[in-house]
C-alpha cells in the first residue's frame, strides 16, 4: 500500500453510538476506528470504502487522502487538531485503538503497520522538539484546577470510565472518588488500575443502575461527567444535582461543548461545559502560539518527506519537497 492510497474521514463531533455498519466495518477489519469522545476518525483505502463510510460520519465528514492523511494523522496524535493543543491524551487514545485494531491482523492492519510505526516515530520527534515545555497539557490537569478549593474536601463523582476518564481520574482529588459507568466491569477495572497505582485512596464503585448513580450526584461534592450528553438521562442527572445540598462544589462537564444541546442543564448552579474549560484555561501566550505553528510546520513537512518515500534520517533537497509539496497544500 502506498502512502497516496491512505485515506482518513474525520468527523468532528461528539458520538456517543456508533452506528451498527460502521461498528462491523472496523470489527471485521475494513477501516481502522478511532472514536474519542470528541470526534470520529475512519482511517480506510479505497474509493469504494470511502463511499461506504461518509454517510455514517454524516455531511460535515472531512477527507483527507494520501500526504494530507498521514499530516492529519500526524496533527492528530500530537494533539494539534484538539480544542487544547498539545494535550496528550489523544495519542493514549490512539495507540489504545490501534493495538485493539492491530490484534486483528486484518489485512488493512497489516497494510497500515508500516505508517503506523513511522507515525508514532514522527509524532515522538515532533512532540519533542517543538512542543516540550508547553506545560501540563491534559484534561485532569485542568479539572483537578478547576476543583481545587483551599480548605474543602469531599467525594467526587466521575460519571464513566472510558478513555478519557481514565485519563481524568488520576488528577482528581477528594476524600474519595467514586466511579459511576453504565458498564460495572469497566468501572471496576479503572478503579483497580487506580489502586494500583495509590493503594491508599479510597476508590468505589457506584452498584448498576440509575438509582445508584443519582444518588451519588446528590451525595458527591464535585462531579465530572468524561460521558457524551445522553437526552434519556441527563434531565434526571441534572435534578439530582439541583436537588443536592446548598453548600457544593463544581459540575464539569466534558461531554458537552457551547454548541451541545444541553437544554436539560439551563440553570444547573456551578456547572462548566467542555467549552467553559477551554474558555477558562487555554493559554494564548505568544511563546505557545509560536510552539504550536513550528509543530504544525513539522507535520506538514514530515509528511511530505514520508511521501517521499525516504528513511527519517536522509537529507533531502528543497527541489523535492517542492515538487510534492502540491499534495498537501
């Protein structure tokens, strides 16, 4: 497979359920799946797969093929494309995704091994040499400051336990974190990978349910929902937590960003969206503005050299980047 055959769809939005075909579509090894809670990628080869695919990641799918795949793939996994740049989770999200798609051994995974290798090499050098020293780039780093409050101590409720929050949990602080999923066993596995880590921190699981979950909404100091806004529970989350007492602490919401329809929240006390923690917490500075356009030079130019079809430690001469410099641009 040749890099001008990669082809990448990219929703950018939140997706709670993915639809059954395209769930059989990465299950049998047609597409590589990356699902986070903030966008949909659809990694493929293939006029005809590309046909298959675009109307299950709806009309605003973009397409990136050959050089322009393998950059935005690039962006992707150095966090260039996330409303946080430089945060480091997605790239725990996609070598998470691709290891689950790789055990298949499907023959697109085996098509894609070779640019999956040189991208996690590309985004290692890339991360490195131009975005080191941004700081605490993650989603835990700016909930756990969001939440701190000199003095004041409590439960705190994590509603999910998927890739983000996994990500999340470890940064948040409390007298104990209790975990609430749809899923028990999967909150039981992130509450042992946490004691794992601190023996000493009381971790427990919310028991299966509603019930369960709600009355740890109205019990909980602070909660953090890492889940996508769900129209069948969110207006019973949202009374138990206007129900609650008097004296609370804070709501943050990372599955609902300022353009989600969160009718079911209009008056929550001490609630911040997805899009209220960026607003709040992205830095703007000159030195990180600057960072973050060297990154995306390298990415546009690691991936013209990679189109080049060339080692990553070969020299090469500006007649040949400009001479495919038109494939990505």
């Amino acid at each position: 497979m040749m890099l001008r055959e990669l082809q990448v769809l990219h929703a950018n939005q939140a997706v709670a359920q993915l639809p059954e075909a395209l769930l059989r579509a990465g299950t049998d090894g047609r597409t590589f799946l990356i699902h986070t809670c903030q966008r949909l990628v659809a990694v493929h080869c293939g006029a005809q797969m590309r046909e298959t695919l675009r109307p299950l990641l709806g009309p605003g799918a973009e397409l990136h093929e050959g050089p322009r795949a393998y950059a935005f793939l690039l962006r992707l996994a150095c966090g260039l494309e996330s409303r946080l740049p430089g945060e480091t989770e997605v790239l725990g999200q996609l070598k998470q995704s691709w290891a689950g798609f790789e055990a298949g051994h499907s023959l697109l995974a085996q098509q894609l091994n070779p640019f999956m290798q040189s991208l996690f090499r590309d985004v290692k050098d890339v991360r490195s040499r131009f975005l080191s020293g941004l700081g605490s780039a993650s989603y835990g780093s700016l909930v756990r400051r969001l939440l701190d409050v000199p003095g004041e101590a409590g439960p705190v409720l994590l509603v999910g336990a998927g890739q983000l929050a996994e990500s999340v949990a470890p940064w948040l602080r409390g007298s104990e974190l209790w975990i609430a999923n749809r899923g028990q066993p999967r909150a039981l596995q992130l509450a042992d990978k946490l004691q794992q880590r601190n023996a000493a921190r009381p971790v427990r699981v919310m028991a299966p349910g509603l019930d369960a979950e709600l009355a740890a909404w109205r019990a909980a100091r602070d909660v953090v929902v890492c889940v996508p806004g769900d129209a069948a529970l969110d207006a019973a989350r949202a009374a138990a937590w206007r129900a609650a007492r008097p004296s609370r602490g804070q709501l943050i919401h990372l599955g609902i960003d300022d353009g989600s329809d969160a009718s079911d929240w209009a008056g929550a006390p001490a609630m911040l969206n997805l899009g209220a923690v960026y607003a709040l917490m992205q830095a703007h500075d000159e030195l990180r503005r600057a960072q973050m356009a060297r990154a995306e030079r390298a990415c546009t130019e690691r991936s013209l050299l990679r189109a080049l079809g060339h080692s990553d430690s070969e020299p090469h001469g500006w007649e040949d980047l400009i001479g495919i410099h038109s494939l990505v641009s």
